[in-house]
C-alpha cells in the first residue's frame, strides 16, 4: 500500500508497550485512540487494544467513572483494532475496525447498549476499499465514511452504507490534485460532505474537499506544507458560516495549526503551535462550546505529554491543561466531548498503568481521572502487537 510515512509529515511515535512488546493484555481494554459519544448521559467509546482477545473494545463508562466492557472483537470474521468514535442512531451504535474481517482490511458493525454485535460489511484487500479509519457520519438515513486506502489507486475512498449493511464506494481518490488517504470524518452540511485528506493535493500537504451523495468531488483547498499548514489528520467543525479544523505539521513553527476555512476554500491559519508550554501537533478535530474552541495536541505542553487547549474564533489560544505528570494520563489523540458543560475525552497512554484513561475537564481547567485503562488483567493470554498506527 501507498505509505504516508516519509512523503509529508513525521507521525507520532507512541508507547512500544502498545505495538511491538509482548505484554499481557486486559479484560477492560487498553489505548483508547477514539473520542467519547453521550448517550442519556452515559458515555460510550472504543479502546484500540486490550479486550480478551486483544484486538479492542467497545466500552460505556458513566459521568462517576464506572466503566463496563460492552464488546471484545475477537476473531475473524469479527473487526479488529477499532480507532474511530461511535455512531448512535436509533437505539443502536455503529462503527468501524482499522482490521480485522476475512481479509483483514476492517469491518463496520453495529452494536446495541447491551453489547450485542454484529459485523455489516468486511472491507477487502486493494483494490477494494481498506482500512477505515474514521467515525460514520449519518446524512438522511444513510451513513458515508472513509477508507484510508485501497479504491483504483489505493489512494482511500468514500463509501455509503445503510444501517443494515449495504454498501457502495461513491468515489476512489487519485492522489493529486484530489488527495489521498483521508483518515478524518466527513461531516455533512445541507447534503453536502466536507473531508480531509492526509497528503496529496497540489502541494501533496493534503486537502481540504466536499463531495456530494452523487459522486462529485471538489478539492476546495490544497495545503501548501508550510506556513499554512500540512497534513490534516482529522476532519472538520462547523461552527457559524466557517469550518474549523487542525494539521498535524505546518505552521509558521512546523508543530501544526488550527486553521478556518469558508466553505467556498478561503483558508486562514488562527494558531501555530509551537514548542515549549504550548503543545504541538493536534491530531485530534475541535469542538464548539458557546464560541469558543477546544482541541487536544497529542505532544508537547509544560510536561511534555501533550495538552487541551482552547481558542476563540478570532485565534486567541490558551493551554487549559498539560498531560504527563503522575497518573492524568499521556498522548490524547481523540476530539473531547462536551457534557453539561464538562468536557470529556481519552488519552492513547498515561494513567496507572499506562495504556491510557478517560478524564474530564472544567472550561476552568480542572481535570480528573475517571478511569485507567488496564486495571484488570485476565492473566491468561498473552498478544504480540508488530502494528504501529497504521500509516501504512
């Protein structure tokens, strides 16, 4: 497959203990790299690893800190590895595995809040559609999606799917000058898709696109891999008449942006992050709570463990927390969720036993530990991860 890696951008290298060390893993999973959703004040996400079989979990864990495991994936043709946050639509969540499947290229399924699951479509090998690594959007009934590769040239595709499993592929990406394995969302906006790609593009520093049900893409801006930004790992936010998002590299500092873009593709960077205090590289989306801005870095801060941050629309950023001291935990990857006012997120690594947490936030800055990941080992399986974070 068409790598990423080396071609723009330098991706994170997170904990050997989650990919190349044989460890044993935990009943109640390990490494959440997905953000929260929030059900009747219940909240519900996945954990990439860990599990009784090793290849992730879905899980609930209430507003208090009790968590439950909801779903072990376990083996084929079951999914593996699930990165992506849920989907809930009519009494049920769905979902996608980056593995797992007959041929290994992921899966979606649905899960009911009981934990009852099953497997709607198996992604295949290139060059069908592989490797979906972003949350579904719901847009009328049916939900659309991404693939990081796989499609004609194996550059990613955009999918449609119904909740009882039928699929199509809308459209298979070229590389340049459309982009390339876009790994974030898409969101939808008066039935039209907006999305990212990772590279590609003009400047191959990845793009900015929309798409409509019927298969008509547009590439509404193309990064130029320096002062503007470069590489977006993650999909948009619309808040009032502009989309906001985050590039992994770019910026006048080289440690990423946050960056505005009207729908017609006027780009304008508010943030670059830079080194020291401020964190670097996001590689998680924002979200909008009564116009301000917040977001995660997955690296830098005072402590060195990555940060939440906020910025206004105007880009007047402040570091609300830094991760990487004691037990909070390290490395938050995934889009915070906002409940009541209290934001709530995940950390990739970090707390008591290092495989990641759940934590909360006030808009003050006061953060919690809600739950460590790891805390209950079976002692009976033992699971060798030779996988990275599959930027292939």
């Amino acid at each position: 497959m068409q790598s990423a890696v080396g071609v723009s951008g330098t991706l994170p290298q997170l904990s050997e203990r989650a990919f190349n060390n044989v460890h044993q893993h935990n009943a109640d999973g390990e490494h959440p790299r997905a953000g929260l959703i929030d059900v009747d004040g219940t909240l519900y996400g996945t954990t990439q690893f860990g599990g009784a079989d090793g290849n992730g979990t879905v899980f609930s864990i209430t507003t208090g800190g009790t968590e439950k495991v909801l779903h072990t994936f376990g083996k084929m043709p079951d999914g593996a590895e699930p990165v992506a946050e849920l989907l809930y639509k009519n009494g049920a969540f769905y979902g996608t595995t980056l593995g797992g499947g007959t041929s290994g290229g992921g899966v979606v399924f649905s899960i009911t809040p009981s934990g009852v699951e099953k497997v709607l479509h198996e992604f295949g090998k290139a060059p069908r559609a592989v490797h979906p690594e972003a949350s579904l959007v719901d847009a009328g009934g049916t939900f659309y999606g991404t693939t990081a590769y796989g499609g004609v040239h194996d550059f990613g595709t955009i999918f449609s799917i119904t909740p009882a499993g039928t699929w199509k592929e809308l459209y298979a990406f070229r590389g340049q000058p459309d982009g390339l394995s876009p790994y974030g969302a898409l969101i939808s906006v008066n039935g039209t898709l907006y999305g990212t790609t990772w590279i590609g593009g003009t400047n191959d520093g990845g793009t900015v696109f929309n798409i409509t049900k019927s298969a008509t893409e547009k590439v509404l801006f193309s990064f130029n891999g320096r002062s503007d930004g470069s590489n977006p790992a993650v999909g948009l936010n619309k808040a009032g008449g502009a989309f906001y998002g985050t590039t992994y590299d770019g910026g006048s500092n080289g440690r990423g942006t946050v960056f505005t873009i009207t729908p017609s593709g006027t780009e304008h960077v508010l943030h670059s992050f830079r080194e020291g205090a401020d964190g670097r590289r996001p590689f998680a989306g924002l979200i909008e709570v009564n116009g301000t801005l917040y977001g995660t870095t997955w690296d830098g801060g005072a402590h060195g463990g990555g940060t939440v941050f906020s910025i206004t629309p105007t880009g007047t950023e402040k570091v609300m927390h830094s991760f990487g001291q004691g037990t909070d935990g390290k490395t938050p990857l995934a889009e915070l969720i906002d409940v009541n006012g209290t934001l709530y997120g995940t950390t990739f690594e970090g707390g008591n036993n290092r495989v990641g947490v759940v934590f909360s936030i006030t808009p003050s800055g006061e953060e919690k530990v809600l739950h460590s990941f790891g805390g209950s080992p079976d002692g009976a399986n033992w699971y060798a991860s030779t996988q990275s974070l599959r930027r292939h």
